[in-house]
C-alpha cells in the first residue's frame, strides 16, 4: 500500500486525469513529500499518472515518467513558488524537472534521461 504524509487519495482524484494514490512508486512520494517539506509550501497536484492510452490520446508518445507512476505536476502560478519547488526538488534528489507557465513537473524515471531541466 503507497503511503504519503503530505498527500491524500482524494488529492490524486482531484487531479486531472483522475488516479490514485496507489497508481504512485513509493519511491517517487516519499521524494515528492522530501520536496514539500523543504518548500515550506502547499503542494496542490495537476496532473500525475497517466496511462499509455491516455497519453496517446493527448497526442503524447505514450513513453512518459506519468506512465510508470513517478512523476507529478505541482501547479505553481508564479515565480516564487516555482523557485521554492525547484529549489527543494533538487535538494531532495529530483534530477528530471520541468517547468511550465502554471506548474512545475518533477519526475524520478528510471528509464528516461537522467539531469535534464525541461520547458514546455
């Protein structure tokens, strides 16, 4: 059973596409919790898994760290908040982040490239 002390089920259901927490690595909530409790800040999840159809459907390749459960969108509007998240991802370990108007990704996949910064 997947565990967190910052996240609820009903936080995974709310996101978009809905999912559970139990979709998540516990590896990849135990760092997403790390990364909140350096921020200091609510974390408020957009999106986090995703299944391969899903992301096909989106026009997507289907090969995304949402598929294998370890990576989550945390909706960041503006450019404090997004320090303080990318700030504390690296120091809790995240080595694959992303950045985007109205959120920061972060992700732990083992299968795509590792030490990258992204923008969408």
């Amino acid at each position: 059973m997947i565990t967190s002390k910052y996240f609820t089920e009903n936080e995974f259901r709310m996101a978009s596409p809905q999912c559970s927490l139990q979709n998540m690595s516990q590896e990849f909530m135990d760092k997403l919790g790390r990364t909140r409790e350096i921020a200091k800040i609510p974390f408020i999840i957009n999106s986090a898994y995703r299944t391969e159809a899903h992301e096909k459907k989106m026009g997507r390749s289907g090969n995304s760290a949402h598929t294998e459960g370890c990576a989550a969108d945390i909706k960041a509007l503006d450019g404090r908040s997004k320090y303080l998240i990318v700030d504390a991802a690296i120091k809790a370990g995240f080595n694959r982040i992303g950045i985007n108007a109205n959120f920061i990704h972060l992700d732990n996949s083992k299968k795509l490239e590792p030490c990258v910064v992204f923008t969408y």
